[in-house]
C-alpha cells in the first residue's frame, strides 16, 4: 500500500473508505451484522468479521482474540460509544470476544442498558460505554379478510 494510500485511510472519510475496499477485496465473505434481531433483545449495530493470523499482526492483537469491526451503523448504540469501523472488538463486559459468535452469545444476555467494551484502536486499548437500544417486536398484522363471499 502506497504512502498516498495509508494517508488516505487514515484521514477523513476512513470508515466509508475501509468498506468500500473491504468489500471489494473481501466480497461477501466473512462479515457478519451484529443486532438485527426482532427478538428484543439489546442491538448493538455493527458489523464484524474475525481475525486472520494476517489482520491481528496488524492490528497488534493476537489471534483468536477480537473480532474486527467492518461496519458501525448510523445512530446506533456503537456510533453513540465512538466505536468505529477498523476497530478490535476485544470484550463486551469482560466476556472475551473471539469471534463473532462470541459477541452475540454476550448479546444475547443483554436486553437492553449499558455495557462495557473493550477495543484496540491505532494499536491501543481503550474502554467505551454503550447503551443498548432494546428493540421491539414488530406488532403482528391482523389477518386478511376472505375474498371469498359467504
């Protein structure tokens, strides 16, 4: 990657630049949305990939240990937090995040409230709050009345 490049990553516009070149380089492989669920329970809002040996080198995490954030949707709990794409999902209130299932098992026992989560960003640990949107069931619709006449 060129100087211009990294320079480019780095600077404004970096997350709608990192998806746009993750997807081309990674497309529909890998990537997962956290907290779409109708089931209630606390959304997050962001999408996530695992780690190859490759990704955590570069991150400076080991491996196995984080998830990477590829996607933080727009007025969701972890646009509110900070968190943004690139980071290093490390714990959701101090359950270990290995992969992606791992986040939304610790998901699933939250319904809403605030959690703690640990990241690395630019090589750094740091500790955001979010507060989990619980989300609710759609109202089912009334049935259709008959077309057939009685």
């Amino acid at each position: 990657m060129g100087e211009g490049t990294k320079r480019d990553l780095l600077g404004e516009g970096f997350e709608e630049q990192f998806n746009r070149e993750f997807r081309r380089a990674f497309p529909g492989e890998g990537f997962f949305s956290i907290g779409e669920s109708r089931s209630g329970r606390g959304r997050l809002g962001v999408a996530v990939m695992p780690l190859t040996d490759q990704l955590a080198q570069y991150f400076g995490v080991k491996p196995d240990q984080g998830v990477l954030v590829t996607e933080v949707r727009e007025n969701s709990a972890a646009a509110r937090a900070g968190i943004k794409a690139g980071d290093i999902l490390l714990t959701l209130n101090d359950v270990a995040i290995e992969n992606p299932r791992t986040l939304v098992d610790a998901l699933k026992e939250k319904e809403g409230g605030q959690v703690s989560l640990r990241i690395v960003r630019n090589r750094r640990e740091q500790t955001l709050t979010a507060t989990l949107e619980k989300l609710i069931a759609p109202t089912p619709r009334p049935p259709r009345p008959s077309s057939r006449a009685l």
